[in-house]
C-alpha cells in the first residue's frame, strides 16, 4: 500500500498588492514552497516544525484539497489531490487554525450535528459518533452550550472534534494547540496521541519544539518554503548532540552582533529572539562545538558596547537542530 501522504516537490507562489484591491500598489510576490517534498507512513504522527511563514499551512491547505499548487504533486491515501480531489476529501479531515466556522447560537452538539448531516452521517450514527467526540476531547460538559459561550480552547476542540466526525483514517492539524490554555493544550496532546492508537495517520504542524518531540514519530523542518530535514527527533537531536548550547541575553543587541559571533572558531550556528527592539534586550543561542571554548564567545560579548545580562547553559533541543541548519529561531518574541 502507497504511503498515507506523499508530497513531491510542492511549490506554491502568491502575488499580492500592497494596499489591497482598490488601491493598486507595489506587487509583491511570496514563493510560499519552494518544492517541498516529503512522505507520511501509515498510522504516523508527523510533523512539520517551523517558524511563522515557513509554509505549514499551505502544505497543509495543498493537501487537503483546500489550495492548488503551481507545480508538484501529492497523494493522500492513494489519490491525487489536484485530479482526485474529492477522493482526497473523503479520507481525510482538516482543523485549520484560522478557521472558526461555527454557529454560535447553536449549541456544541447541534453544531457537530448540522455538520454530520453535511456529510450524510445518518441520525443515529451521528449521535453516537458526537457523544464519542465529546468525551474524547473532554467537552461533555460543555457539549448543550452555546458555541458563543466556548473558550478559545474548548472552540479549538470543537474544531478537532469535526474534523473527525466521519472517522477519516487521515488527519491534518494546523497548530492544534496555539494559543491554548495549559489544560486544553494537554488535552489535545493526549487526544493526538489517542487518535494514532486508533490507527489513524496524523500530520500536525506545530512551532513548538517540545510538542513535535512528543507527538511526532517524525519530524520535517520547514524553513522559508523548504524542507531542510527529516527524521525522528531523536535522529534530529544526535545531529547536536555533540554539540554546546548557550543562551547569553543581551543588553544593546543589534544585528551585527549574530554575524560576529557567527565568525568566532568553533560556532555552528547563533540565532536571536528580540525581546524589546529599543533597548536592544535579545535573547541569542549559540550553538557551537563540543570542543570549543566559550570563553571566545564571551570575550567577544565583552568587547562589544554590550552588557550581558546572563549566560545559560542549555541541553541540545529540536530548537538547536533550526537553529543549527537555518540560523533561525523557531519562536519569535
Ligand atoms: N493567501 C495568501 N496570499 C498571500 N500570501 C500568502 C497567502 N497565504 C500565505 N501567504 C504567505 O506565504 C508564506 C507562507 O505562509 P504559511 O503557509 O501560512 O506559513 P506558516 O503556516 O508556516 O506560518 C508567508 O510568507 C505568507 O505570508
Ligand atoms: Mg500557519
């Protein structure tokens, strides 16, 4: 059997207009993918780790049938998504993080009701797989009121929730647990998790590096529309695990700094989050060789009109691997 997904060589470009439509301003042209290609085996969780604007969510919108793709093809279960695009429909179920269509004087349950008769569930059926859902996603408690009442958390279940009303063996989920209250993010974890024990197959975006290494069996990361690695997040991490990370936070930051540490002996790769732009506050990584000192490191630190607020030393994480390939951090400030 075919794997469950198959991407190949993906590309994918908008051309916009600053300004909008009525004002016809500058064009602007975003290569989104830049032919991403990748595979999903049955029963997998996988992963597409990457910073915002890396092109999750039109590899995921591409392969749910939701987005043509300029060139390059892709299977799911089999079928392909520009020629057998309702074939693909059927096997699949997408919770996109943007979307939130959904009644909001209706309650939970006739939501997930009006959308099961969407897709010819019969009554009975329907009703039980609702009562299921609910209690898989813990909002029985919740499922008799209004979606207008929901928190972002319980919406974001709700979302889940539908997107498995049919059973589809495939599932995509684009940042299941952004902006998620501690507990509700947990619960979708467990829920992910409960879901490939039923067997069913689960691509999962996600810029969160603890997430991917706790869910995904593999994980691709995604960097300015380009795959740039494959493997399990163990596999991931042994490609850093020889290697040091320290996280210095300065005072005085300004870009030219990452190119001059970049250029200390021994350093592999250094990427910054800006915690405030005016007083130049930055957390910066650096990943350098096992062997190497920090103590060059530093004294280049020093030397700078910079004031260093505090060194730590940190275990080689998914982040690490980004940083070490594309010189990026995986979450902005
Ligand atoms: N409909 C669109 N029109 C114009 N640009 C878009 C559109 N959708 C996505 N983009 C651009 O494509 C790039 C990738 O976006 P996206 O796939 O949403 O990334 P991610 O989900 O990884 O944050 C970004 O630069 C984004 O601004
Ligand atoms: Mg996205």
């Amino acid at each position: 059997m075919k794997d469950a997904i198959e991407a190949s060589n993906l590309a994918k470009t908008f051309v916009t207009r600053e300004g909008g439509l009525l004002f016809r301003g500058k064009k602007r042209v975003v290569e989104a993918l830049k032919g991403v290609s990748f595979e999903v085996r049955r029963g997998e969780v996988f992963g597409l780790l990457g910073p915002n604007g890396a092109g999750k969510t039109t590899t995921i919108k591409i392969l749910s049938t939701l987005l043509l793709p300029d060139a390059g093809d892709a299977w799911v279960n089999g079928y392909h998504v520009v020629k057998e695009a309702s074939k693909v429909r059927e096997a699949i179920g997408v919770s996109l993080y943007s979307d939130r269509g959904f009644y909001w004087k209706l309650s939970g349950r006739e939501n997930l009701l009006y959308f099961a008769r969407l897709y010819h569930l019969d009554e009975k059926t329907a009703k039980e797989r609702i009562k299921y859902l609910f209690e898989l996603l813990d909002l029985k408690a919740d499922a008799d009121r209004l979606v207008e009442e929901y928190s972002t958390g319980m919406k974001s279940k709700l979302n889940i929730a539908r997107a498995l009303l049919h059973d589809p063996p495939i599932l995509f989920l684009d940042e299941p647990t952004i902006g998620l209250d501690p507990n509700s993010a947990r619960k979708v974890r467990e829920t992910v998790l409960e879901l490939k024990k039923e067997g069913k197959t689960i691509l999962l975006t996600t810029h969160n590096m603890f997430e991917a290494d706790m869910l995904c069996d593999r994980v691709a990361v995604i960097s300015k529309g380009r795959i740039v690695d494959v493997g399990t997040p163990s596999e991931l991490k042994s490609k850093v695990a020889e290697h040091k990370v320290v996280e210095v936070t300065l005072l005085g930051f300004d870009d030219k700094v990452t190119g001059k540490l970049s250029g200390v002996q021994g350093v592999i790769g250094v990427a910054a989050r800006v915690r405030d732009p005016v007083a130049g506050v930055a957390e910066v990584k650096v990943v350098y060789d096992g062997d190497s000192s920090i103590r060059d490191i530093l004294t280049l630190l020093l030397n700078e009109s910079l004031k260093v607020l505090s060194v730590k030393n940190l275990e080689p994480t998914l982040e690490d691997v980004f940083v070490t390939l594309t010189g990026e951090r995986l979450e902005e400030s």
